[in-house]
C-alpha cells in the first residue's frame, strides 16, 4: 500500500507530481482520498483527467495482468499532476502475485492466433526490473516483451 502526498505548487506548470507511468503489480485499487484532480490516464493517445467520484475507488489494470493474459487486459499509462492552492491524498493498494512465483502468459490464452507476448520470469526478477528503471510511460520491462517479430506460439 502506498500514501501519496502532493503539497501544492504555486506554478504547478513546472513540476509533476507523479511522472507517467503503469503500475508493476496486476490490479492497483487506488482512493482519491480528499477529491481533488490531479490524476491523469493516457486513453487514445491523448491524456485525459480522472474526475474524482465521492467514496468510489479507481481501479487500474497493471503490467503483470496484461503479461497473465496475454496483452487482453492492457495496463495503463498513468500520471499525477499538482494543483497551485490545494494538496492532494491518494491511497493506493498494489496486488500483486507472492514474490517466489513464475508468471507467464496463461496458456489457453496462447494460441496460433494469439502468439505469446511476453517470456515467463520470476515475480522477484521482474520487480528487480522494474524498479530498477526510471518510471516511464508504460512499464512492462523490454526484455520481458518479446519482440514482434520473434513472438512464438509456446510460452518460453
Ligand atoms: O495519486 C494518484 O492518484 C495515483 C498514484 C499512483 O499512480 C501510484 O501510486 O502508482
Ligand atoms: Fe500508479
């Protein structure tokens, strides 16, 4: 579970307050805690504000769900801007798989149609990965992807 604080900015033009990216684990259960805007998804291309609605939490789809099934569920490119008068609260709950296990994409979902998008790796390496890189835009580490080109009908 993470609590995030912005303390407000008097030219909120110059700073973020959480740089663009997807969360690591499969599902993130996040609280827009004291409602106030900040939150921003990558929806088409285009950046766009997540109003906060009254006692409702925002969940985000994370990179280890869309390995697990194959890149159905896609994670999504988030950010968190700053507001120039008021602060901001969130709480955010990250679930993910125990560290001591495999993921993969499931297999039924790997198919001659549906060729394997990402390699098999333990949940310890991948967050060694991710955490080992600067938060950027969508997350899932490159050598976890494999390459178009190379994509196989069988899990590696
Ligand atoms: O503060 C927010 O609304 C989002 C927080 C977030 O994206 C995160 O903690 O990963
Ligand atoms: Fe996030």
């Amino acid at each position: 579970m993470r609590l995030n604080y912005y303390p407000p900015c008097p030219q909120p033009e110059n700073v973020i307050g959480l740089k663009p990216h997807s969360d690591a684990g499969s599902l993130t259960i996040l609280l827009q805690a004291n409602e106030v805007d900040g939150l921003q998804i990558r929806k088409d291309g285009m950046l766009m504000p997540i109003t906060p609605v009254s006692n409702a939490f925002i969940i985000n789809v994370g990179d280890i769900l869309e390995i697990l099934t194959n890149g159905i569920y896609r994670s999504i490119e988030h950010r968190v801007t700053i507001n120039s008068k008021k602060e901001r609260i969130s709480i955010a709950t990250f679930h993910k798989p125990q560290m001591n296990k495999v993921i993969s994409p499931i297999e039924s979902l790997v198919t001659f149609e549906r060729l394997a998008l990402f390699r098999r790796i333990n949940v310890a390496d991948y967050y060694k990965k991710y955490f080992s890189r600067q938060l950027q835009e969508k997350s899932v580490p490159n050598d976890v992807r494999i390459k178009s080109n190379n994509c196989v009908h069988k899990i590696l």
